[in-house]
C-alpha cells in the first residue's frame, strides 16, 4: 500500500488526474493515515476541490500546517485554487494562515493577488497579518489589492486595520494610485483609510501636482478641494504652474476657481522641462 500510494503521489503531483481522482477516491472509502499520506495528499485534496477528501484527511489528524515538498501548504493550495468552503474548512481545522513557505507569500498576499474577496474575509476573521511582507520587500496585502484593482477587498483590509501608508515601486501608494489614474482606488485611500492628501513624493510632488501633470482632469477636480492647491514641490512649481505649462486652460481654470494662485511659482520653460 505505501509504495503504491507513494506511486500515486508522484504522479499525482506530476498533474495525472487519474492518480490524483484514485488516490482521493481511497481516502474517501478507506481513509489514510498520517504515516501513508502526508501533509502533500492533503495539497492534492485541496487543489482538486474535494472538500470530502479534505476532512477525511483532516480526521486522521494531518499536520494542516506542513510546507510540503512543492514549497507550499494546504492552505495556500486551496487559496490559490480558490476553494473557499475548503479554505474555511482549513482554518477550522487550525490551518495558520501567517505561515510563509518559501515562495515568500502568505495566504492573504494570495488571496488579494486574485481579488478573492471573500476568502481575504475568512482569512483575516482567522488572524492573518495584514502587514506581512514577501522577503521584507515592504509589499503589503493591500498593495496586491491595488495591483488587482480589487476595492473590495481593500475595504475588507481596512476593517482589520490595514495600514495604507506604504510603499509600491518606488512611491507612495496613494500618490501611484493616482499617478496611474486608479481613481476608485485613490478615492477609496482618501475616503476610506484617510490617507493624507498633501503628501509628497521624493521630488516634493503631490498627488495634485501628479493629477495635473497627466492631466487627469478627475482627479484634479476630486483632490484640488481637498488639499493644499498652492503646495510648491521641491524644484519650485506648484500644480497651477505645471497646467499653465502642458496649456491646459481648463485645468488652470479649475484650480484658479479652487485658490490656486497664478503667480508663477517657477519659469514655464522651466516647469516644462522637469522629470519626475
């Protein structure tokens, strides 16, 4: 029996549905023990959405938490296979889902990866780290939300207390948010965690300077009510100064209407030839 199941394991890991539905099939008729499955057929199980197959292993007192030979857990298995019902079955079984296998993401990192909202809940309802990072990279859940463009669940993270003040590639998350014309995910950084609106990037650039330098003419209106509209960056220009530069007199309209002062902050020629 061990040799065959061993057998069954390789070539269930190797993607032969055949061996895996065998294997499953056993464990649900006979049951296993520890000792002739391992933690790694209890991966299969939660990969292939067999939730019988998965309390059936989970009876005979499998480690829920073990890192198997394919660097991941059942954990983050069922996460990435986005099996919920096994995922919450898991965690009541006492799955951990903070452990970090090698690849460096936790099963909440995946779960925001891939928009699942629903199992970011259950995750979080169970404990996860909502400040747990890949490798120190400083990549946060909530930065994976962003990427996904998932609102929804960033709503989630907040609820559990999710810091917003973080960094992606190099800024601020709120000012890339915007810079990249994110305009719900900005939003919900404003209106939802209180981000603050007049922060800077390294050059002293706000997200208002960085709005108007697109030329994103909604966010301009969203966030020049909201902050400081005569801010000045670090090279001396203010995002009046920027509009009147790219000729966007609509934009300088907006501001103007807003306080912007139209005494140039910095030489137009000047302000034109800026890198940020």
């Amino acid at each position: 029996m061990v040799a065959t199941t061993s057998s069954l394991l390789d070539q269930a890991h190797d993607g032969d549905a055949g061996a895996i539905a065998s294997l499953l099939a056993d464990v649900k008729l006979h049951g296993l023990t520890p000792e002739v499955a391992g933690p790694s057929l209890l991966v299969l199980a939660a990969r292939a959405g067999d939730l019988e197959a998965v309390d059936s292993l989970l009876a005979v007192g499998l480690n829920v938490n073990a890192i198997v030979a394919q660097d991941t857990t059942p954990l983050i298995t069922a996460v990435q296979s986005e099996h919920t019902e096994i995922v919450r079955s898991l965690l009541r079984h006492g799955a951990d889902p903070n452990v970090v296998p090698p690849s460096g993401f936790t099963a909440l990192q995946e779960a925001c990866r891939h928009g699942l909202t629903d199992i970011v809940t259950a995750l979080l309802e169970h404990g996860a780290d909502t400040e747990a990072c890949a490798d120190d990279d400083g990549v946060t859940a909530l930065c994976y939300t962003f990427d996904a463009n998932d609102v929804e669940s960033a709503r989630v993270l907040h609820d559990f207390r999710a810091n917003a003040n973080v960094m992606l590639y190099g800024m601020p998350l709120f000012l890339l948010a915007v810079d990249v014309h994110s305009v719900d995910f900005a939003k919900l950084l404003v209106e939802t965690y209180g981000v603050d609106v007049n922060q800077v990037d390294r050059n002293g650039n706000t997200a208002l300077m960085l709005a108007t330098r697109r030329g994103w003419d909604d966010l301009v209106t969203y966030l020049a009510p909201r902050c400081n509209v005569n801010a000045v960056a670090a090279h001396g220009y203010s995002a009046v100064a920027i509009a009147a530069a790219a000729g966007n007199l609509a934009l300088v309209h907006a501001l103007y209407s807003v306080g912007a002062h139209l005494a140039p902050s910095k030489p137009v020629c000047d302000v034109c030839n800026l890198a940020y």
